[in-house]
C-alpha cells in the first residue's frame, strides 16, 4: 500500500513560496520556501519543481527536499555553475513573495527499518541524507538505528558539515568525509564485514557514482534488495 501511496503522491500539486536563498559553498545554493500546511513527505523523497514566474523551455526539474518533514520550511539544494541552466537562471531570478510549483513528494528513498544502514553520498548527492539526519535527530532515535553516512566529495566541499557535525556530536549518527574512491571503497567494505547482509546501503549522487559504488557492493555480494539508489541524472 505505501508503494500505491508514493506513486499517487506525484498527482498532489502544491503552490510553494518563496523566502530567501543562500550560498552554501562555491557553486552549491539552498532554496528555502514556506511549507504549505497540508503538505507533508518523507525524509528523503523528491519533488518535481515547476518555474512559473516566466516561461522557459524544460520547466521541470526534480529536487530533493533536503529539509525534513519536521522544520518549518521547505529546502531545496542545488549545484548551479556559472553557465547554468534556463531552469537554474529562473530559480536565481525568485524574489520573496514569489512561487514555484511542487508535484509530489515522490519516491521511495527513505529509510523504512531499524536496520544497520550506510547512506552514501557523493557530491550534491548529499541532499535526501541532510533530510534523512535532521529527521533522525528530530525523532530522537538515532541511538537506536545504527546510522553511518559516507559523504565524498572529490573537491571536500562539504555542503551542510556543520549541521552534520552538531548531529553528530549529540547522536550516535557517523558522519565520515571522504575525498576518494578507494577510501570510500574502504569504508563499504569495513560496514559490510561488521553487518554482512544485514545491512542496508542507501547511495545516491551522479549516475556514475551510483553506478560504481552499486556494481562494488555486488561484487562483494551484497544483495540488491539492501541497495536503494537515488540517481541524479543531470550530472
Ligand atoms: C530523484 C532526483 C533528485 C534530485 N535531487 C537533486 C538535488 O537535490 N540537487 C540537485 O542539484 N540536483 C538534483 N537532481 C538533479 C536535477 O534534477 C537536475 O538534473 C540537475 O540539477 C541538472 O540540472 P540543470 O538544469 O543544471 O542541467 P540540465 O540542463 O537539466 O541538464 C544537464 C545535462 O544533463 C542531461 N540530462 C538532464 N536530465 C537528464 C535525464 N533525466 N537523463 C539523462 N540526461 C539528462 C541534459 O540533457 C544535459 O546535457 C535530482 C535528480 C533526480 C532524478
């Protein structure tokens, strides 16, 4: 039934206004928009956002909602370069006041049990876990879940370590920052030998770093029902 939930969720549209953006580091900004009263997701799952302010080609574009389900707003993050997107150009453009539009929550990345869990992040790929964490600490219970998260960037521009740090410090949450593959590697593999297929694997950032660490996992026999993959296409 909450699969049936989560594919009919895609259907309920939501006005979302607009607050104030910041930088999180060089090329990485956060969105923050009122959370309208009826709307609800879990801590993970996407949106597909709509710019309505202008007309442009390609309106569409899915985010995370990196913000839990507990705070009082709504969050997106996203990497913008400096040749970005019409899309990307109409979110720099939002004045408060202003309004996109939300289909969704969608998906079915969120944590479902107790069990040992990795979440494994790369890049921008960082943002279902933000959600995920602060939801954890928001319910107290992290103690009780065995949570580890791996989050690579190859440039260590750690978006939200802060946030991550504070959590960290007063949950049993891990939060481990990696610059390459092979420590990344290392660390899957140190998780897979304390909790074999008990464990479960959460991965989400570009197609190839998804791709990559997925096939890892498989060619130490990790189960595809323990692997959960978000993938960013886009990247
Ligand atoms: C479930 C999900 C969650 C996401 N969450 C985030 C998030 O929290 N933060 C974030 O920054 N990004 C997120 N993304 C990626 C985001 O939707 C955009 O694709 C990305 O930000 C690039 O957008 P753009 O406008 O800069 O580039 P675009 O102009 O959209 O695309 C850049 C390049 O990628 C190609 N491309 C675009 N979409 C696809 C596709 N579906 N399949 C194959 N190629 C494609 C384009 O053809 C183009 O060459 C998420 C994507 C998914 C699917």
């Amino acid at each position: 039934m909450s699969f049936l939930k989560d594919a009919l969720s895609i259907f309920k549209k939501s006005e979302l206004l607009f607050l104030e953006r910041y930088k999180e580091s060089d090329e990485v900004y956060t969105f923050v928009f009122e959370k309208p009263k009826d709307l609800t997701w879990k801590a993970g799952q996407h949106g597909l956002f709509t710019i309505t302010h202008k007309k442009i080609k390609d309106s569409i574009r899915p985010f995370t909602v990196a913000s839990a389900p507990t705070e009082n707003n709504l969050k997106i993050t996203m990497r913008i370069s400096d040749a970005p997107s019409e899309f990307k150009k109409a979110m720099l453009e939002l004045e408060k006041g202003m309004k996109v539009s939300m289909s969704g929550p969608v998906g079915s990345f969120y944590l479902k049990d107790n069990s040992p869990t990795l979440l494994i992040a790369g890049g921008i790929g960082i943002t279902p876990f933000r959600a995920m964490v602060k939801q954890l600490e928001a319910e107290g219970n992290g103690a009780e879940k065995q949570i580890q998260l791996l989050y690579m960037d190859s440039k260590k521009s750690y978006v939200y370590k802060d946030e991550f740090d504070e959590i960290a410090n007063n949950m049993s949450i891990r939060v481990t920052y990696l610059d390459s593959r092979d420590d990344l590697h290392h660390e899957i593999d140190k998780f897979h030998t304390s909790f074999k297929n008990n464990g479960k694997y959460f991965i989400a950032g570009s197609k190839s770093m998804v791709d990559s660490i997925t096939t890892h996992l498989k060619n130490n026999n990790i189960s595809k029902g323990n692997i959960k993959k978000d993938t960013f296409r886009g990247y």
